[in-house]
C-alpha cells in the first residue's frame, strides 16, 4: 500500500499546449495503413500537449513528457523536435536527447506521412514535410510554453478504474499467458487510469493533469477520412472545457491522455461480429467463413453507422467521466510526490542479436526487425485484406502472391528466420534497408523518475501482459537498489521516441495473431525491455550521470521518397468567389438539428491554419458578433470536395451539429480559406460568411 502524504516537495513544473494539424486533405491517415483512407477534411484540430517536471536546486535536473495526437512517436519527430528547441538557444539547452520523451495517443484518424522509415510511409505514398512540420513544429511550441509558464509547484497522483471503455481484442492470446498470472488480476485489460496533477505554489490552483489509461485510438473507423484525436483527443477536449469554469484550474489548463499498455485493447467494447451474418467471429483467428475483412469490433455506439463519430465520443466521455470524478476528489484519495529528485535516462539499443539474460538466467536473444504472416491479417478494429489471417504461425506460404512479393524484396537469413521462431516471415524489414531502412532496429530505451514516480517509455506498444511485467520488474528494481525513498509508482508511456510497433510475451507471440506477428524483434523483445529497464535503473538514483548514447537511428527526413501531388492552384468557377455562399442556412433550426452551410473553397493545404481556424460559428451578443464555434469544437465538421482537377475549383461544406447545452439565439457560419494562384503560385486568404439563422 502506497502510503498518503498531504504535503508533497515542491519540483519546478510547466505545461504547454499548441496545434499539431497537418493537411486535412489529400493525403493519406497514419494508423490503418489503408490506401483508401485519405482526408476530406476535420472535425477536431489534434495538439502536442507538454509537460515539464524539474528540480528546484538544478536547472538540469529536468525532463518533458509530451503528448502528441499522433499514432506514435516517431524518430524524425524526435530529431526536429530536439533541432527546434535548440535552435531557441542556450535558455533550451538543457532539453536533449536524455529528457526529451516523444510519446503518441495512438490516434488512427490524423494526417500521416511524417514517420522516418520506409514501411509506414507505403500507404501514404511517401514523406510529407508539410505535415511533418506541422507536427514539429507545434510540439517545439507546446514544450516553449510549457517553459515559460515553470514555477515552483506540488505533484500528486491517484488511480481510478475505467471499466467499460476497453477489452481485449486478443483475447485468446492473453489466455496464453499462465494461469496463475492471469488470475492476479481481475480484467484481461489494464483498466486502471492513474492521475497525476500539477498545482502550483503560487495560489493552489492546478494548472493541468497528465494522466495514463490503455485504448486503442481506433474508435474513428477505417472509413472514417475526418482529421480527430479519436477518443483520447475527446477526453482532452471535454476535460479542457471543463476546467475553463473550474475554479480550482489556471488559465490555460492542459488535460493529457498517454496511451499505456494499449497492445491488446480496443475500445469496440461491444465485441467482435460478421458484418454478413451477425454472429460473433472465430475466436482464434478473428474471422469469418475463413476470411478477416467481414469481421469487425463493435463500439457502443455501432448502430448509428457514422463512421464511429458517436462511438468515439462515448468513449471519450467515459474516460472523461471517470477522470472528472476521480480529480473532484483527489485531494481525498491522492498521495503526494515526495523525494525533490528528479531524474532521467535514455539511450539507443540495437536490437539485431541483442543477447541479454532472462530472470532465470538463460541467454536469450533478440532479432532484426520483422513482420509474421499474421500482421496482414490486421486486427478486428481494421482487418486486413486478401486471405491473411490472424494466428497463422505456419511455414506454408498463406498467400503465394505476397509470399514471392516479399521475397523479392528481401528472403531471410537462415539465422533470422530461427531467430523469428514460430513467426512466419512476411517481411524481413529489419535487414531491407533499399532505397533507406524499411524499420527500425535500433530502439530508445528511456525511463523519467519524480520522487517515487517512475515512467517507463516505451518505443513499443506493449500488451496488457506486457504492461504488467515491466511495470511490476521496475518497480522491484527500484525498490530493491534503494532508487526510491517510498514505494514506487511506475506507470508506462507508449508508443514513444521512435515507432517499434507491438511488444508481445513470449506466450502470445507464439500463436502469432496479430499483436505477436508485429513483435519486430522476436519473442523475447518484451524481455529484452524489461532487462534494458531494470539494468539501468540505477541511473534515476539521485546524483547519477547519463549512460553512453549509443548508436544513433538515421533520420531520413531529407531522404524520404515522396509520390505526394502537391496544390498546383485554386479557380472558382464561372460567376462564382472564394468564399461565396452556394448553400445558405435555413432561417431557424432547433436545438439538436445540424446546420449545414457550402462555400465556394479552396485547398486547405494552401494554409493549414495553425493556432488559427477554418471554421467559425459566430453568435449575435448585444450586437456584435462573438466565435463561439471553431475547429476544436468536435461538433462542428469541416469537408472540402474537389470539383473539378483541371480548372482546381472546390466547395467546402461546414456542419454544426448543435449540442444539447447550445444556447438560443442568433448565429452564423464563417469559413475561412486560402487561395492559390492558377499563374503566380501566390497564396492569398478570404474569408466567407453566411446569412444569419436562429436556434431555439
């Protein structure tokens, strides 16, 4: 029992917050690696939320925890993100390599097309440095406000158990964990949520919370092409609305959802179904009459068929709720941060023929990167294609087609493929490296501590199992060489740095569904982790110094292949402006109703609009006109359409779909666009507004 303390030490603490949204159009999402999923627009601006935790006694005792609404951490994120802040100056200096954690909400529904190797920027049809920068740019920002706003301020962190917003997708993987493992713990997910709140000295108030919970971010479906923050990106907003009218929150409070042991969970909490029959899918292998692509998770909003626009929400809200309610009585069940250490590490391991002991002191190794047979098979959030299949561990070749595709691109060694056992190769992307590396082998190993809270980053998505073991050796480790001076807290941040796809046990690894067939770097990588973990734990004990950095990843930021078209120019057609209104509103609407609004467009990738808006809705107040409405808000949804490729002409449809709380009155709907000239090349801004309309 983690003992309470109602005073804790005082750390130097910051938080920033700042947009991250790339081209909402035209280009493909990263998450569901699927050619047909490209942007038509947004319903939700995703951010880079950053928080800063530091020694009051030495400025470089200091490290940033950043939350980005991406689908990973990624190498080349990293390495802009750390150029950035150094180019900032000597006041940055002390953000490095060592501190700086990089870590992703696992959102399936934002633009891609930004990770440092080849194989994830297949379906995006390469690099773009526009939503690249994007990204960069807005974490350097998030992390330069978060600097701006340190002063002296307390940590406290509680749990909360979430029950209703996950399951296990791989179920019958997790059953091959030992039994008497399995039955220490009373869900086949990590449902807990745990908390840790900033609160300053100055005046008490608290100027955000960092919390930890395990989901899935595929509530927005594979067919969904709306830029959102999927259900996590819910959780922030709802809970960053709130504190506005709270009095216990500072201005400018940022609420962050990490993604934890996500590997295995899914927020398609109403199971796993056969679109054609309606009855539940195989069990072991996830499909349906032989086949993945009828079988589908269900969330609990399934039957409104909007993409999973109301399901994200629910669950969002649900995470939301239990996270409201646990901070309304934190003080109540919260033990303080104590111990004014702050401490840090990180380092570069290359995984190919890593050998390492396991706890009982076999030698073990792990392999060069590679995906199973059963990583095409996808999973019931997004299935794959063809007649791959999860839990097919089998040497025959499953589809003879992709079999001598892969083996053009590369055939494995005989050493990788005994290394790999039971996993069948696909693709041996740890040793393709034509025309730059497909994956990487060389990972971030990094841990934080805060007094007795420790973090775990993890470059890979771990499974719930995962999660559990590493969570549990750090925290014995740290206990047992006296790193801590209470019991510790470990909690685990992922996926992070760079992306090293899933972590595995051995025991679902070896049934290769597929979370193991996406286990890059053999069934003994989570092991591996947890060894790199608590061989180094000594370096957060107080006074330690930094490990050597190891050898560090490429960075192919500048070397990236790029396929992507970019906006050759705008034209209105015949008789029409930028920005003219071709469909106004009705005259008056009920609450509940959508108002829908078109506007003569242009490309949105013209001028991503950061910090800024694309959409307004405006509201009549003692006669002025007051933006009540704009792309934060999730209920109102931006969609561009292409008209015509040769003349360039488009139309922007702008959609509120007014809430339940909207209030009565007088409103209108502004869009705001950037055209680019047919000869001059030269980008210029309008701005549309539609008629007025009333809502009772």
């Amino acid at each position: 029992m983690i003992a309470r303390a109602t005073t804790g030490d005082q750390y130097l603490l910051g938080v920033g917050k700042a947009d991250i949204t790339g081209p909402v159009v035209e280009l493909n999402f990263m998450g569901y690696a699927s050619l047909a999923q490209v942007g038509t627009g947004l319903r939700q601006r995703v951010y880079s939320r950053a928080f800063i935790i530091g020694s009051l006694t030495n400025p470089e005792d200091r490290f940033v925890y950043l939350v980005i609404d991406t689908a990973m951490g990624d190498t080349a994120i990293r390495y802009g993100t750390l150029e950035g802040l150094a180019a900032l100056g000597a006041e940055y200096s002390m953000y490095n390599q060592s501190n700086v954690a990089v870590t992703g909400t696992h959102q399936h529904s934002g633009p891609g097309a930004w990770l440092n190797y080849l194989l994830p920027q297949v379906t995006s049809l390469g690099f773009s440095k526009q939503s690249y920068q994007a990204i960069v740019d807005g974490s350097v920002l998030s992390i330069q406000r978060a600097h701006e706003s340190l002063e002296p301020g307390t940590l406290s962190f509680a749990d909360t158990n979430v029950t209703d917003a996950n399951i296990n997708r791989s179920l019958y993987a997790y059953l091959q964990n030992p039994a008497e493992e399995r039955a220490q713990y009373d869900t086949s997910t990590d449902t807990t949520l745990t908390m840790l709140r900033f609160q300053r000295a100055s005046d008490g108030l608290n100027t955000g919370i960092l919390c930890w919970h395990s989901v899935h971010g595929t509530s927005m479906l594979e067919n969904n092409t709306h830029v959102t923050g999927d259900n996590k990106g819910v959780s922030s907003y709802l809970f960053e609305e709130a504190m506005k009218s709270d009095a216990s929150a500072a201005p400018g409070f940022v609420a962050a959802f990490s993604q934890s042991s996500v590997g295995d969970t899914s927020p398609n909490v109403l199971g796993t179904w056969c679109d054609s029959t309606g009855d539940p899918c195989d069990f072991e292998h996830s499909t349906c009459g032989g086949t993945t692509e009828d079988c589908h998770g269900h969330g609990p909003e399934y039957q409104k068929l909007d993409l999973g626009v109301s399901s994200c929400y629910e669950i969002g809200t649900r995470v939301y709720d239990a996270a409201k309610a646990l901070y309304d009585d934190f003080d109540s069940q919260a033990t303080a941060v104590v111990d004014p250490s702050v401490r840090f590490y990180h380092f570069f391991n290359d995984m190919q023929y890593y050998s390492f002991p396991l706890p009982n002191g076999t030698v073990v190794q792990t392999c060069p990167a590679a995906m199973g047979v059963s990583f095409a098979g996808g999973t019931t959030d997004g299935p794959g294609a063809f007649d791959f299949v999860q839990g097919d561990n089998s040497s025959m070749a499953q589809n003879p087609f992709w079999e001598a595709v892969s083996d053009l691109l590369t055939t494995p060694t005989p050493e990788q493929v005994a290394c790999q056992y039971p996993k069948p190769i696909l693709l041996d992307v740890g040793q393709m490296h034509v025309p730059y590396d497909w994956s990487p082998n060389i990972v971030d190993v990094q841990s934080f501590r805060v007094g007795q809270l420790i973090m775990i980053i993890s470059p890979s998505e771990a499974t719930t199992m995962t999660g559990r073991r590493w969570k549990a050796a750090v925290a014995a480790a740290a206990t047992n060489q006296s790193i801590v001076t209470s019991t510790p807290k470990v909690v685990l941040g992922g996926p992070a740095n760079t992306y090293a796809h899933y972590a595995a046990t051995p025991e679902e690894y070896s049934v290769q569904r597929y979370e193991g067939a996406s286990t890059l770097y053999g069934q003994w990588e989570s092991y591996a982790y947890i060894h790199l973990s608590t061989s180094n734990i000594g370096y957060l004990a107080a006074g330690a110094g930094q490990p050597a950095q190891g050898t560090y990843p490429p960075n192919n930021v500048n070397v990236s292949l790029s396929f992507i078209a970019p906006v050759v120019y705008d034209n209105p057609h015949l008789f029409t402006s930028f920005g003219q209104v071709l469909d106004q509103p009705k005259s008056s609407y009920s609450i509940g109703d959508v108002v829908n609004v078109t506007f003569v467009g242009a490309n949105p990738r013209n001028n991503l609009r950061l910090e800024g808006t694309f959409t307004e809705v405006q509201q009549e107040v003692d006669g002025n006109w007051t933006t009540v409405r704009d792309d934060h808000d999730w209920h109102l949804e931006y969609t561009w359409y292409r008209d015509d490729v040769l003349l360039g002409s488009s139309h922007v449809v702008i959609s509120w779909e007014t809430e339940s709380y909207t209030t009565a009155g007088t409103y209108r709907i502004v869009y705001n666009g950037d055209a680019k000239a047919p000869v001059t090349g030269t980008i210029s801004s309008f701005t549309g507004t539609s008629e007025s309309f009333t809502i009772s």
